[in-house]
C-alpha cells in the first residue's frame, strides 16, 4: 500500500518524565529518547516542522545526584531540575548529533509569556528556529519558575506551545495508547475512547484520577486540559504511546486518508486501500479556533481579579456575534484590584445558576489564583466622588451589592478589562452613553473585551 501524500505540517510533540527516565532506577529510557528522535529526523525529512516539548529536567537530575524520591520543597526540585537539565539537553544533541539534526533549546515560564511583548518575541523565535530547520526543544524553566507563574505541568505547555505556533498537530506520548473509560492497567473492561468531539461531555465518562508516575506532575486529566486548550486553538490534539513513537506517522497518514474525498469513476484506479486505524484517542480541533489574542488572554495571562456578570450577559457573550466584548450594563461587581488592560475572570453568581456542574471549567482543580482574592463591596455611586455630574435624570444610582467571595461564583470566561477595577465598580450597570459622563472621559465602551467563555450557560438559561 502506497503512502498517503501528505502535506507539510506543523507539529508539536510532548514526552512526559515516564517516557523519558525510569520511575524507579532514574536510567534514561534510551531506547525510547532514540526511537523518538529517529521519528522526529523522519517527519522532518517528509517536509514537516517539529517542536518537541519534553519533560524529564528533575528525574535526569534525580539520577545525576543519586536521590531516591523527587524532594516535596520547591527549592529543592528547583535544584534537581538546574543540574538535570543540562545533562538532559545534552543527551539530545548527542542523539539528534548522530543524525545531524541541530536542536535548541526553549526555556519559558507563564511569567515569561504573559507580557505580550514577550509573547510574541517567543512566537518569532520558535517561528525563526523550524524556518531554519531546526528542532526546538521546549522545557518549563523549573529552576526560577514558582507557583504563580508555573504551566503546572508540561502537557499545559505543549498546548499553548502549538497555540502559539498554530500548530496542525498535538501528540501526547504516553505510557498508554489512548483515553479510556477507566483505568487499563486495572480494569479489563476499560474501553478506549477513539474519538472526541466535545470535551465537557467526555468527563463525565472517563476516569482520569488514576494514571501518572510518581516523577510526573500531570496525568491523563492534565492531558483532556490540554486537549481543551490545544483544540479551541485549532490544533488537531491525540493522545498515543511513547512506547512506538513511530505510530505517528500511520496516525498523521490515517487522519489525512479521511480528508481525501471520494473520487469519481474515472479515477477509481487510485482509490488508496483504507488504512487499519492505529491505537490513539483523537479530539477534534474547534471549528471556529480562538483567535491569537483571545488565546493568549485565555491561556499564558495570569487573572488579576475578577468581573462579575449577570445572567443576561452571560448569553450574550456565550454568542460568537457578541465579539467577546463586555458592556458595563452587564456587570454586577468586580472582585480583587486590577488595572486597565490585566487579564480578568469573568464569573457569575452561583445562585444565577452553577454551569460548572455541567461542564467544567477549563482549568486544573487548584484554584485560578495563588490566593484568595478579596471581595469588594460595590456601594451606591456618590455624585461627590465622580469628576463627572451625576445629577442627569437618566442615571439611576446603583444599589450596593452584597460582599462575594470564591464559593459564592462560578468562573466562565476571560478576558482583558479596558478599565481598573475601581472604574468599573463605578460604572457597573449603566449605559454606555453614561461612562464619560461618570469616569470624566470613555476610552472605551466596553469594560472587558477579548473574552473567551469556557462555559456556556444552561440551554435554559440560553433561551
């Protein structure tokens, strides 16, 4: 059977610590690191760009300094991950060397990215590096990295990696072939899930608790995060085996024999075989992506408070017609001290109703935040405190809102505030002819753009 033509692609690969050292002796698996490198050169050679995105800094340094368990102190998985990965970049040039592919190596951080100067600095890098046929070998910067800024695991970065890049592809090697109902190892009836079209609605079928080693902080929950985050940009995201990394290419050859159409009779001599479907789970990319900003806003921005929508808003925004731009008469209140132009969540009142048990949010079960943000209580607006004269009949005072915290919100969204949060606490509720007139000058009419929602609303209340 003769090869599907394919067409040069853009792709990112992730290998997670389990595929790259030993869980309990720490050795590199080096006949993994080879059959993966070796797939890498051949993808190249068929015209494709890679990025590999790899794991694997603190389990080399485990084995470098003869440490039984990864240290639970943050200092000291930084110090493993600063003496592991150099030993570790050098295992790839020297494996890459062997068949004369220049790497290079990518160190970032959610700090790094979340400026957009240096987002898209990072962008033309990885751009400049595959133009020049080079394969970027990307890495959380553990060693300065801390909570705040952290991806949380390197299956979030390699999806905002090939967001960043616009990737074609997504694969996640792992020590299993694909996402099942429940865990393999232990349940033979675990099925695998060959498919996925909508995220929300597989998390209710799939156990996810169960998979990962002990050296790697994600697992296969981490993974459908990734999925998410990959395919709302666009990204055609599977989950497979490290174990045959050269499974790529039948999968990328499978994929593309589905998009041939059907040919006409004239040509019926070059109908291609079909081809056996190999082991992997697919989700399917959005069909309409986030567009790069919205991305970027999304996913690499760190939310510095939050705004507080009503119900109605919500729907609106969940439209794509909405173009993610919030108006002041639908925000409620505002949580936390922000300024104009940080990212911010966009939450509901929990009693408006919780989406959330319906479709999770996009994020990790740690919180969106290193802390708790405080809550600020939005008092009746005072015709003293505003540069603006407030006695026009057309605008009505706005009664004060009760103090909310974290338990009493539900997230949905993101997006960029055009004003701080004591300017939208001022203007909250009103009509948008009304902002000059209360702020002394409107450089926008809308409070929040750029707004991703996550979660849409109940059918019912979309109606």
């Amino acid at each position: 059977m003769s090869p599907i033509r394919t067409t040069p692609c853009t792709i990112v690969i992730k290998l997670g610590t389990s595929s790259i050292v030993h869980e309990e002796t720490h050795q590199p698996l080096l006949s993994t690191l080879s059959s993966v490198v070796e797939t890498v050169v051949h993808l190249r050679k068929q015209g494709h760009k890679i990025v590999l995105v790899s794991s694997g800094a603190i389990g080399v340094g485990l084995k470098r300094m003869n440490v039984a368990r990864k240290p639970k102190s943050l200092a000291g998985k930084q110090a493993l991950a600063a003496i592991g990965q150099g030993r570790l970049i050098a295992l790839y040039d020297e494996l890459f060397g062997h068949l004369e592919q220049p790497i290079a190596q990518v160190l970032l951080t959610r700090g790094d990215i979340s400026d957009r100067t240096r987002y898209l600095n990072a962008v033309n890098t990885l751009n400049e590096l595959l133009s020049m046929g080079v394969v970027p070998i990307v890495n959380e910067n553990d060693t300065i990295s801390v909570s705040e800024i952290k991806f949380g695991d390197n299956d979030t970065l390699s999806a905002i990696t090939s967001s960043m890049i616009h990737a074609d592809y997504l694969f996640l090697l792992t020590d299993v072939d694909g996402l099942y109902t429940a865990n393999p190892r232990k349940d033979p009836n675990a099925k695998q899930i060959e498919v996925v079209t909508s995220i929300s609605a597989i998390r209710s079928q799939v156990s996810t608790t169960t998979l990962g080693s002990s050296l790697g902080t994600g697992g296969m929950e981490t993974k459908i995060i990734a999925a998410e985050i990959a395919t709302g940009a666009g990204v055609t995201t599977v989950i497979t085996s490290s174990k045959r990394p050269e499974i790529m290419f039948t999968i990328i050859e499978y994929h593309n024999s589905l998009l041939v159409s059907t040919p006409v009779a004239e040509s019926s001599e070059e109908i291609a075989i079909p081809l056996i479907r190999p082991p992997h789970t697919v989700f399917m990319p959005s069909l309409t992506p986030m567009r790069d900003l919205k991305a970027w806003t999304s996913h690499t921005l760190f939310p510095a408070g939050s705004v507080v929508i009503d119900a109605g808003a919500h729907r609106v925004l969940s439209r794509r017609e909405s173009g993610g731009r919030l108006l002041a008469a639908g925000v409620v209140g505002v949580m936390g001290a922000f300024a104009s132009g940080q990212a911010v969540r966009i939450v509901i009142r929990a009693s408006d109703g919780d989406p959330a048990t319906e479709t999770p949010s996009a994020q990790p079960s740690r919180p969106a935040s290193p802390r708790r943000l405080p809550s600020i209580a939005i008092g009746t607006l005072s015709r003293s405190s505003s540069s603006g004269n407030l006695e026009s009949p057309d605008i009505e005072a706005v009664s004060p809102s009760p103090q909310l915290g974290e338990d009493d919100v539900v997230e949905v969204g993101r997006g960029l505030a055009m004003y701080n949060y004591a300017q939208i606490s001022k203007i909250r509720g009103l009509n948008s002819s009304h902002l000059a007139q209360v702020l002394g000058y409107a450089d926008s009419e809308y409070v929040v753009e750029n707004i991703t929602i996550r979660v849409p609303p109940r059918p019912t209340e979309a109606k």
